[in-house]
C-alpha cells in the first residue's frame, strides 16, 4: 500500500438555498432546495441537514418532484443536463443530457419543460421527452419549442388548469399558450396607469381549478385575470397591500387562497373570491423571494433574502427555520471565535453570525445594533463594519456606523463581554465619541495577563483603550476608558498590530511603519517603507515573532527583522490578502494576477514558498481565516505540512465558502495472481499475514483459486439497507458466496484418500514384518525377555489409529504461553 497526499481547494459551505423555490415532499418530511451545484434535503421537524444531492457541474436552477414517483426528484442544471433522484437515500438514477444551458424546470404530468438559453442572449421554453433506457446517462435529443419570449425569472412562468395551459409573462406583457389549441394570446398593459404606478409583471400564478391568473407587478398590485381565452374579452380585477414590487404568488393546492410576499417581509394570505379579506404573519426576516406549498397545503415555505427558509403552518404559526450563511455585505474580516471555534462574519443588517463551518450550519445571531431593521430601499442605517475578538474570547470590540458622506457620518464602538451564566456576550461599554473621523482599523494585544484595545482613524491618531473601574459608581465591574492618544506627522493611520507577546506594537502611516512600545508608548523606531501606502501589516509567530510582514499598493511584499531593524527580503507580487496562522510560523499570500488568484504559503526567515497553488479562482480574494484543527493532522506529505494545525479558509464574491484540505490518496498495490473483491480490500492485509505464516512447501500453482468478485456481494453492499429483504433470508445465500466450491477438491481428496490408504497398508505390513524380525532376534539374544504379540483385531485397531489426523493438536499447543 503506498500512501501520499495532495492539497486541494473543496467548497465546503455557504451557498445560496433561497435561489430557487424550495419544494415539499409528499409527505411532508423534507425540504429540498438548490444550494450551489448540489440539492439540499432538510427535515421539517428538526430543521436539520439530512444530505445533499451532488453531482452536477454546475449551478443547479430548478427543481421538481417526479409526479410519476414521489420519492424522486428532478434538478436542472446550467451544465446542461437533468437528473433524476431518490432523494430519500441520496441516490442518482439517471442523467439526461441536454446540451444547452438551463434555468428552470417544469413538470406537467409526462411531459417536461425547460428554460434554455440560447445564444447567449434569448431565453426560450422547450418541451423535451426524457426516454426511457436502462442506460445511466441517456442524451435527450426531442425538444420542441413553445415560446421565445421567455423571462429569465422562472416566477414569471406557470401552468394552469392542470396543465391546460401555461402562462407566462415578461415585461409589460402576459402570454397564455394552450396546448390543445396551440395557439399563444397576449395581453398587454401601458408602462405606468394614470397615477403613474409601474405595472411590469414581476411573478405569475394560475389558480388549479378555475380559469384564473394572479400576476404581481412592481407597484405592489395584484391582478386577477379572468376570460383570457378571448383577446378582446378578457377581464381582470386588482387588490394592493404591497407598497413595493410583488416578489412571488402561490395558490395553495385547493386554490381557496392565494399567498403573496414582497421586500416587507409579511406573508399574506388572500382568500379566493372574497374580496380584500386577507391575513398576515409579519416580521419574517429578510424580504419574501419564494413562497411554495407542500401537497395537502398543510405547510408553507418562504424564502427570504437573508438566505433563510421558513416552514409554516397552514394555521399561520411557524414551525421551523432553516438559515443559512446571510447572503449580506460583509464589511468585518473573517474571524474566529476562540471559545466555540464558530466563524463570525456579518450577518442579517446589524448583527453578526456565528456559523459552523464544520456542520455548514448557521448557529445564532448576536444583535449589535440593537434598532429594528427597516427594509426600505434608499434608507441609511446603521451597519456592523469592524469587529474583533481578545485571545481568550472573554471580549468582543465593534464598531456601526451610519452615513456615506462625512458630513453625516455617525459611529459608535462598543466593547462586550462574555457572560457566562447566559452564554453570550452582554454589552459592557459604549463609546459614541471615540474618534472624530472613520474607524479604519483595531486589534486587541496578544497577551493573556493584561488586555488592551488599539484603534486607528482618518483623524490621523491611533488610541489605546484599558479597562478601569467606574469612577462614579465605584463598582467591581470594570468598564474601558482611553489609556494613550498617539500620531505620527499628521499622517493617516492605516493598519494596527501586536507583535507575539504583546512587548510591541506596529502601526503604519501611509508609507512610514512605527514601532510602539505598549508598557511606556515610546516610539522605539520607524521603518521606511518603500514606495506604496502600506495595506496589510502582521508580526510573525512562535519561532518568527521577530519579523514584520507588510504589503503595499506598489505590489510589494516586504519582510523586516526587528532585532536590526532592517529590511530582511522583499519581493514584486500583488498580494490582495496576508493571512498569518496564529499556531504556527506560516503566512499565507493570495495574490491575484492574470485574472485568476493563487495562494502562496511561506514563513518569514524564508523568502521562497513553502506552498504554491495556481489558479485557486477566478476572482480577486479580500478574506481569508486559519481555522485551529481539533486534532492535529499526522502523516502527511512535506508539502502539505503547512495544514497540520489549522486550515485555510477563504470567502468568494458569491458568498461561498472554500479551504483548502490535505487528501491522502491510497494506492492497493495487489498481486495479480490474487482474486479481488470488496472483503479482501478490507481484510487483505491480515490474510497475507496468515498466508506468510502458513505457506506450504509445494508451488503456488497448487492453490485453490481464490473466489471472484461476486455480483451478490456487489449489490449488497451497494443497495441501501432499508430496501434489502430480512438477514435471515440472505444469510444462506451470502455465506455460500463466499464459500469456495468444494465439487472438485471433494474428487481430489477422495482419490488422495484411496492411494494414502494403499500406501499405510504397505507401510504398515513392512512395520509388520520388521518387528517379526526384531522380536525373533530379541528371542535368540535373551531367555529371559517376553515380548508381547498382538491380536489380529488390535492390529486392525492400531491401523485405525494411524489414519486419524491429529494436526490440530499443533495449534493448541502451540497457542500455550
């Protein structure tokens, strides 16, 4: 067996589940939805990941359940192809190969439709026949087109009157095709009614039973289109509660109401052929992209922006939230949180999250702004825009501010502490004046025994901030004060760090690195940094914590000993994130060129690499985080040692998370002449041990021939568990399997038997007569001897005797201590 190991870049969490409608299984268990190229299947109950669909290539953009099977489901992909899946124990049935990009999936009974794009630029709905074969991949080649005026968004699409009809609409007009007629009428509305309200179709729903289409418009207003089978004669009536575009309509499955959701993050509930008469559930979350039912119309499922589900009960009560990474602005590094190991990133507006990256599973949210969100496009509100934890996790230090214009610009920081009893962080202090201009930058001190806060601004000083006790109220509980207020030339601070052991402190003015000492803030010496504002700063560790790291906008990488205080090695490369792994001396380099990004890994005494990996993606890398491992990785290649004790997480534009993992890759060296199959992978090893024990003199030509790899054995271990009959009925079965066949070696033994026999009878007649001999001779030698004779039935018993094989009494004695 040879073992190696390879680095390489995984996704492992943080992809969008509100990207399409999630649907409901049959009965009622599951949630599924696209998630990245992968489907996710949840559970109501428990609101827990199960499993993901995986195997596409691409990003999954619809799914559907089998109306032929409920256990199965549907999912279309822009790799071009449909697959077919039990999603109950996660398997792939069949593939469907396609050959265009698709963006949605319909199901209508037997005949499939699908959003294609074509060229590039025109979006067309195809029918297409999936056939029946036995093959795993099948190539779908029947598509016949029904229309080319398609909008990209599949909620501008739907059947009606179990799929009579489709209807479907695109900018300021509404098409219904019939299949029977297989004639397409059109409707049209103006641009904006005479109040000036924007009447674009936004969605579209058909009620199940009647003649009837619900459409959602960017004014808010829902109509109800009725008599559309003729042109001329076509009416329609309009109810509004939105007062902001209509993101999604749903009938439920009896068609007595008509769901509607929006950016006010309310769900509301129409009754059908009343009125106005209507019912709400506020308060949800993000704004309401989705809203899906599930068969019997006793759950509904609402996606919101936020990157969250919501399941609900036809009662308007909520029984469950399945949330995932917010899909938000992040304006606060990657960080992690040192008590639960949880990576904490900017969350819903005004909070941070707290998410596990092991489980891929969002854990809480901490709210910092502490002011009810309002989601009003245009309007300025506080955000979250730095954050920073202590090294033993007892403080966190934020910052929210509010206002794009200086003028208007309005920041607080604020320090909380870790609550025990609660487990979670309690606000302790609130600074409202702790700058006069913008946060750029702040970092807590490495130390263990005393903690400090450093901040850095636009006003051109950096300021230190100390717990103290409360001077008026005399208390125990301590609170934070400024301890120090330092500059350097009027120059603008722009990055802050501590060195080790917390006896320095490194912050950079625009060309210029100062050197601080925290105990007497003295200004030790200043570095002169060459050409380019100093974007990046950080002291390297344990045996490294001499050096000093740093960036600049001129596309250098520079590295000073601080026991000379000279320039140690600098290099040409554009570096967009310096990433050091606080359990080890190794630093990590993203550096984007070429319109792709690598990574570099190095430590500070060393200028070459340690570890390279080209093209890691497509795009320019702003953040990045070391996770600590809980169990140290052993055994691994030189080039990957670097992954030992943390690993290498990094955040895409789109929100999703990637690391990097060492994969040890196994190679069976096996010899030919052995027979393979799936037991002997798994006790290969100690058979050959026995083999070296036991190994008999006559050649190998002389084995029996090992069995082959046995369909049976295949599918039993392949075939999920729950789905194979009884283990008393395969146990038969299974054990002659894996016995060997004993026709011929039964022949063998019986003619090896015979000649054995014949030749004992020889021997033993030879034996006879020698000791005839030997007992005449004992005669004439000595009087005195008597020997003893033996009866004809005592020899007959002695040959028996001989015969009987008592090999097995080696291994027991030999098996005694």
């Amino acid at each position: 067996m040879v073992e190696k190991s390879d680095v390489r870049v995984v996704r492992c969490g943080g992809s969008k589940i509100n990207l399409r409608p999630p649907i409901i299984s049959t009965d009622s268990r599951f949630v599924l939805c696209a998630s990245g190229d992968s489907v996710k299947v949840y559970s109501t109950r428990t609101e827990e990941w199960l499993h993901s669909l995986q195997g596409h290539t691409n990003q999954v953009t619809g799914i559907a359940l089998n109306p032929a099977n409920h256990l199965q489901v549907y999912s279309c992909s822009a790799d071009g192809t449909v697959k077919l899946w039990d999603f109950i124990d996660g398997i792939l049935i069949k593939t469907f190969i396609i050959g265009y990009r698709l963006f949605a999936i319909y199901v209508n009974i037997n005949t499939y439709f699908l959003t294609i794009l074509i060229l590039s630029i025109c979006f067309q709905l195809v029918a297409v026949h999936l056939p029946k074969s036995a093959e795993q991949e099948v190539e779908a080649k029947e598509l016949s087109a029904v229309s080319s005026r398609i909008s990209p968004n599949p909620s501008c699409t739907a059947f009606g009157r179990e799929g009579q009809y489709i209807a479907f609409a695109r900018h300021l007009q509404l098409n219904v095709y019939f299949f029977r007629k297989q004639k397409t009428y059109s409707f049209s509305l103006k641009a904006t009614d005479k109040k000036g309200a924007k009447n674009a179709f936004t969605c579209i729903a058909c009620h199940p039973a009647d003649d009837c289409i619900a459409t959602g418009h960017e004014d808010g207003k829902i109509r109800l289109w009725r008599n559309f089978i003729h042109t001329k004669e076509y009416t329609y009536s309009t109810q509004h509660w939105h007062h902001n575009a209509v993101n999604t309509l749903c009938f439920t499955p009896e068609g007595t109401n008509l769901l509607s959701g929006g950016i006010e993050s309310v769900l509301v509930q129409w009754q059908y052929g009343a009125g106005n008469r209507k019912e709400f559930l506020p308060r949800l979350g993000g704004s309401i992209l989705h809203v899906s039912t599930s068969s019997d119309g006793q759950l509904f499922c609402t996606s919101h922006s936020d990157n969250k589900i919501t399941v609900i009960e036809s009662s308007f009560k909520v029984c469950g939230v399945i949330q995932g990474l917010v899909k938000d602005a992040v304006f606060t590094d990657l960080m992690i949180d040192p008590r639960s190991k949880a990576l904490v990133l900017n969350g819903k507006p005004g909070h941070l999250q707290f998410y596990s990256l092991l489980r891929d599973k969002h854990l809480y949210n901490l709210d910092i702004v502490q002011q009810e969100y309002i989601y009003e496009a245009g309007l300025d509100q506080f955000e979250v825009v730095k954050a920073a934890f202590d090294i033993k996790g007892y403080w966190l230090a934020t910052v929210e501010e509010r206002g794009q214009k200086s003028s208007d610009l309005e920041f607080v920081l604020k320090l909380w502490a870790y609550d025990e009893r609660t487990q979670s962080f309690v606000l302790n202090t609130t600074i409202t004046a702790a700058h006069t201009d913008r946060i750029i930058s702040m970092c807590f001190s490495s130390s263990e025994e005393t903690t400090m806060l450093v901040t850095t601004a636009e006003d051109g000083q950096f300021k230190a901030w100390c717990q103290g006790a409360d001077a008026d109220t005399q208390q125990d509980q301590s609170f934070w004060s400024c301890d120090f207020v330092g500059s350097y030339h009027n120059l603008t601070p722009t990055n802050c760090s501590f060195s080790a052991d917390s006896s320095l402190l490194a912050v950079s003015f625009q060309e210029v690195i100062t050197i601080w000492s925290p105990d007497t803030w003295e200004l030790l010496t200043t570095l002169c940094q060459p050409p380019g504002v100093v974007r990046d700063l950080c002291f390297g560790q344990l045996s490294c914590s001499k050096y000093l790291i740093a960036t600049t906008t001129r596309n250098l990488l520079c590295c000073w000993n601080l026991l000379t205080c000279a320039l140690e090695w600098s290099t040409s490369v554009e570096v967009s994130k310096l990433q050091p792994d606080p359990l080890s001396e190794n630093v990590a380099a993203f550096s984007y060129q070429s319109k792709h990004t690598d990574l570099f890994v190095f430590k500070p005494n060393e200028p070459r690499p340690l570890f390279t990996h080209k093209n890691v993606c497509s795009e320019k890398i702003h953040r990045a985080v070391f996770v600590p491992r809980e169990e140290l990785l052993n055994n691994c290649d030189e080039s990957s040692q670097w992954l030992n004790r943390s690993q290498l997480y990094f955040l895409t534009q789109n929100m999703v998370f990637h690391n990097f993992t060492c994969v040890s890759l196994v190679q069976l060296v096996i010899d030919d002449s052995i027979a393979v199959t799936p037991f002997y992978l798994l006790l290969g090893k100690h058979r050959q041990q026995q083999q070296k024990l036991n190994t008999p003199s006559h050649p190998a030509a002389d084995k029996p021939q090992q069995p082959q790899g046995s369909v049976t054995i295949t599918e039993l271990l392949h075939t999920p568990a729950h789905v194979l009959p009884a283990a008393s009925v395969l146990c038969s079965m299974f054990v002659s399997s894996l016995l060997i066949s004993n026709t011929g070696v039964r022949e063998m033994e019986s003619s090896e038997q015979e000649m054995n026999s014949e030749k004992e009878e020889e021997h033993s007649e030879e034996e006879m007569e020698a000791c005839d001999s030997q007992q005449e001779l004992r005669a004439q030698g000595s009087v005195d001897e008597v020997t003893p004779k033996l009866s004809k039935a005592q020899e007959r018993e002695l040959k028996r005797v001989r015969k009987t094989d008592f090999s097995w009494m080696a291994g027991l004695i030999d098996s005694k201590p």
